[in-house]
C-alpha cells in the first residue's frame, strides 16, 4: 500500500494546507500526520512559552479534526532538529512511508534541517515540499533585474500585480478516509510551556476562522481610523494565528475578496489598509528568504553595526518591566508581559524607545519580544525591529525619532488605554496623563509611578551623535580600503 506522511510544523490546520491536500489527493493511500515538538530548540531561539502552550492546545484540536477525516496525527517529543531528522528518517522506514509531504519554511535553520532531510531521504522517500505561509513564494516577486526589492512600496505594488495573475484559492479540508486506522493518544504535554494561555486567544483553527470572518465583515471598515488606537479593539489580532499556520494568508486574502469584492481597486478603504499589513508580513518573509544573514540578527544596513551601543541592564529592566516613567511605552510592556500581545503602534514606540533614547541594542530588544510574543514570528519580528532601529530596509530613517510624549498624546490622548495597564495614575486627569510627574509637582503629590529615566530631548540628541559617528567611521573605513 502507499503510504504519505504530512509532517506539520508552522501549518496547523486541516482547510487550506497545501502539504495535507497534496497528500491526500490519492484515495487510495495511507495518510498519515506527524508533529515533532522541539522544546530545547524552541529554546534556543527564544520562542515564547506562550506560543508553545497555543501550539500545544491547537495540536489537540488538530487531533481531533485529523481523526475524524480517519488521519491519525502522531506527536513526538526530541530536543533539537538534528535528532528529530533521525527519528523522522526511521519513523518512515518503519511505516514503509513513499512520499513525504511539507510545507516550506524559510528561515535559515529550518532550510537547512529540511536540505539535510531530503539529501538523507534522498533514493528511499520521495520529498514534496509546498508554499504554504506566504501568498506568493519569496522570489516571485523581483525587480527587472530579478533580485528582491528592498523597498517597500515597490514591492507591494508588484506583489500585487502577481497576486492578481496567481491563483491563490483555499484548498478544502480533504475528504474523510475509508482505510480504518488507529488514532493516536491526546498529544502529551510539552516538557516545558506556560499553562496559563489566556482566553483572548483561543486555540483551533474553528476559532481562527471565526475572528477572521466577524472581523472581515464587521470591523474592517473601522481599520484604517482605528488601528493605531491601543484603547480600541480595532485590530484583527489575528496574527497568533497566522505565526503557527492555524490560519493560512490565503483564507485571509479570499476572506477579505468574499466580503470587500473591490479590495484592489479601493486603496483608501480599511479592507486595503488591512491587506497592505499582510503584505507587510509577505516583504519579511521574502526578504528573510532572499537575505539569510537576516536570521544570524545582521542588520540589513551594514554602517549601523558600527554604532555603540549602551550595555546598561537598569535601563534595559526598566524598559521590560514597563517603568520608564513614560506612560504608553510603560503601558504596551504591561500588556506585552500580562498578555504576551502588543498593539502594533506601541510595538514600534517601545521599540524606537529602546533603541533610539535608550541607545540600547535593537538585537537585545528584538529577543525580549521574541521571548514574550504570542505571535512570534521571525521575520515579522526582526522587519519590525530593524524598521524601528533604522538598520533595515526601508526603515525610518535614523533621524527620525519617535518622541514618546508626543505619540501618547497622539494615539491615548485621554490615556484610557495607559490607565488599563497603569492604575497608579488612574487619578491623573486626561490633560496630564502622559506627563503625570509634572501634574504631581504642581498638587505637591509623590506618585507612586517611576520619574523619567532619560531626559527625551537630550536622549534624542545623543542617538543622532551616535548614529552619525557611527556612518562616519563605516565610510571612512570603507573609503581607505578602496584606496588600498
């Protein structure tokens, strides 16, 4: 008999997989999943323990979902990527497994894991790989001279002509099986994750597809003038979901097509406004494909590596812990260290902050979120970091400098949001929120809330120095070179 194994990794869903479909194409073959958990390796690149309990709640859904299609998914526990290839090897000699199916993943580790999977297999397992957690594959969308854009704007506006000449259609959950097989036991608990996952998020694909549906159809046309407001829920916060593949971009994308038919052609509407963030998600990622030194957290724009940065843990602390004495970067670290999510403009206020008035390491920042996020995702990730660090590309530009009074009075003007996650200034009034030290000097009041820890003006003027010195001596460097 013919036997196909799917091995899920980033894909966790039965609708839309491309893997599981292709596996299942033939009715008359053995279908059979598997999960490898990798705690020890999910360790080491920082992986929140909050996204490993989502993905252990999502598999037990997937279980269940395979199981009544008559595909038992087998869990398997090992420390790192080296030995599960050994034991994935030996697992499909002793199934007698044919052709194993999975859906690419792009960053450097588990590229080359899967290149030493298929030279290893190689004469004995047929290997068939998919583009699955992107739109389009990264190197589908290039310039004329065939290299990947480094701009943004560029890119969507090829990606989306490509988009339009694709087919990007979702692949139903297959049909039910009619070989009878045994199931395999609930999936175990992981050796390490947080049970403490919050209700905000609730695991299985059902679930994913529910939010996607009421957002598409009830909230989208909120986006554009919400988004950037953390008191309101006027995001998709879909993105746990798309990080471990409970939900696909693909369902995203018709989803948006179904309830807003001229989401192309409307570029002032919210249903584009929220295209155009998946389409950010998509530049990551190809990016992330086209420059692997990406994943080794080089900065894209190689003179800022020449800055020096501060190694001072108080402050860094104090960032973490959401005690800087600047209410809505205090206020996004609460949130991002209760709830392991963040509001994607305090994302880049926190981050600014860190980097460009605290002068420390973009890396050191990008690992913390990376180590709390419940969507985490590399690419995403380190896009978003380097944007905000100006060592990317298309990122803001070193000078500017994002001043963390002024965006709280822009986007929390009456602080309902900072007052969520700060109760020691519940007693602050609106006008005086974002500076509440001020308000408190003149009530003769002691709050019990951190002073400043950087002066932002002085701050500001300090990361100026430091990134200039640093472009300086890079050229100048580079400058003797040529001459020698």
């Amino acid at each position: 008999m013919t036997t196909h194994l799917v091995w899920l990794r980033n894909d966790l869903r039965i609708t839309d997989n491309k893997a599981l479909h292709a596996a299942c194409n033939d009715p008359d073959a053995r279908v059979l999943a598997v999960f490898i958990a990798t705690p020890h390796q999910w360790r080491r690149h920082g992986l929140a323990d909050r996204q490993i309990a989502l993905i252990h709640a999502t598999l037990k859904h997937l279980q269940q979902a395979l199981a009544q299609k008559g595909i038992p998914l087998y869990y398997h526990q090992c420390d790192d990527f080296s030995v599960s290839i050994d034991w994935l090897i030996d697992y499909c000699l002793q199934q007698g497994v044919t052709v194993l199916f999975y859906n690419r993943q792009y960053a450097l580790n588990e590229w080359r894991r899967d290149k030493r999977l298929e030279y290893r297999l190689a004469g004995r397992v047929r290997c068939q790989h998919f583009n699955d957690s992107l739109l389009l594959a990264p190197g589908s969308v290039t310039t004329s001279n065939n290299e990947m854009y480094k701009i943004y704007t560029p890119f969507r506006n090829a990606f989306i002509r490509r988009l339009t000449e694709c087919d990007v259609r979702c692949l139903p959950a297959p049909q039910s099986r009619n070989t009878a097989l045994h199931i395999a036991a609930n999936v175990p608990a992981f050796s390490y994750s947080n049970s403490g996952l919050g209700e905000d998020f609730p695991a299985g694909e059902q679930n994913a597809l529910q939010r996607l549906g009421t957002f598409c159809r009830h909230h989208i046309q909120d986006y554009i003038t919400q988004r950037d407001l953390p008191a309101i829920a006027g995001t998709s916060s879909l993105s746990p979901y798309l990080a471990i593949g409970t939900l696909s971009p693909r369902q995203c994308f018709n989803r948006l097509c179904v309830e807003h038919p001229r989401v192309l052609q409307d570029r002032t509407s919210g249903a584009f406004g929220w295209l155009n963030e998946l389409i950010w998600r998509e530049f990551y990622g190809h990016l992330m494909a086209a420059y692997p030194e990406l994943c080794k957290h080089r900065p894209f724009i190689a003179w800022t590596d020449q800055v020096c940065w501060r190694h001072d843990e108080s402050l860094f602390q104090a960032w973490q812990r959401g005690e800087t004495g600047y209410p809505i970067v205090d206020a996004g670290m609460r949130q991002l260290n209760n709830t392991g999510w963040m509001h994607n403009r305090l994302r880049m206020i926190s981050a600014s902050f860190l980097v460009k008035d605290l002068l420390i390491d973009w890396r050191t920042g990008e690992r913390y979120f990376m180590s709390q996020l419940l969507d985490g995702d590399f690419a995403s990730n380190n896009g978003g970091w380097q944007w905000a660090a100006s060592t990317g590309t298309d990122a803001a530009p070193y000078f500017r400098i994002f001043n963390p009074t002024t965006q709280g009075k822009r986007f929390d003007p009456r602080g309902i949001f900072i007052r969520q996650w700060l109760p020691e200034l519940a007693e602050v009034p609106d006008n005086d929120i974002h500076q509440p030290h001020l308000w408190a000097k003149k009530q003769h009041l002691i709050l019990d809330y951190p002073l400043p820890v950087v002066d932002h003006k002085h701050a500001r003027l300090e990361a100026l120095a430091s990134f200039e010195t640093a472009k300086g001596r890079f050229y100048a460097h580079m400058q003797a070179i040529l001459k020698n």
